[in-house]
C-alpha cells in the first residue's frame, strides 16, 4: 500500500480541528498580545500541523505525534509552574526560566 494514501483519505475539516486544538495548547502555553500575537500562534500552528503531515507515515502517526508533542508542551508548562519559587525564597532574585514565545519556539519544531 502507498503509504500518501492515508493522506488523500483525511478531511480538510479533520486538518482544520487539529490545527485549532494545536491553537488552544498553544494559546494556553505561549504568551501572546492582540491579534499580531494570535496570527503569530496561527501560523506555529498551522506550520506544525503541515510537517506533521507531511511526515507522518499514517493516520495513527500523524495523531500519536501531534498528541506527544501538546503532551511535552503541557508537561514542560506543569513542570515550570512547579519549579517556580515564590518571591524571597531560595532562588535569591534571579529571574525565573524564560518562558516567552521566543523560548518556545525552538522546541515546538520536531
């Protein structure tokens, strides 16, 4: 079997849902500010989603990596929240692990 099959048979609507929930991890995890910053989180999305399925070798591929990577990111947030210390503790005044979307950016790409 030709394994791009699997490609002709997904729905544009199908890509589309997936693109959307990559926004709403994304919008819950990366900071943004008006409507530059959300076209900005559209276009990581929409980039992810396309060398997801351009590399995927099935469905089953397309969705188990798509799921690992929001998986990482919301481990990765939970993890940074944890570790943050409140002011006056032990951290001394040093600032807390950069979290910006210029951050993010590199370990979004897989």
């Amino acid at each position: 079997m030709d394994t791009g099959d699997w490609r002709t048979q997904l729905q544009p609507e199908y890509r589309q849902r997936m693109v959307n929930k990559i926004m709403e991890t994304l919008k819950r995890h990366l900071p943004f500010s008006g409507p530059e910053g959300l076209q900005e989180l559209k276009k990581i999305a929409l980039r992810f989603e396309e060398k997801i399925f351009t590399t995927a070798t099935s469905q089953s591929d397309y969705l188990r990596k798509i799921s690992l990577k929001m998986l990482t990111m919301e481990t990765k947030s939970q993890n940074t929240m944890s570790n943050s210390l409140p002011p006056n503790s032990a951290n001394n005044g040093r600032s807390p692990p950069d979290t910006g979307l210029d951050g993010q950016l590199g370990r979004m790409v897989i």
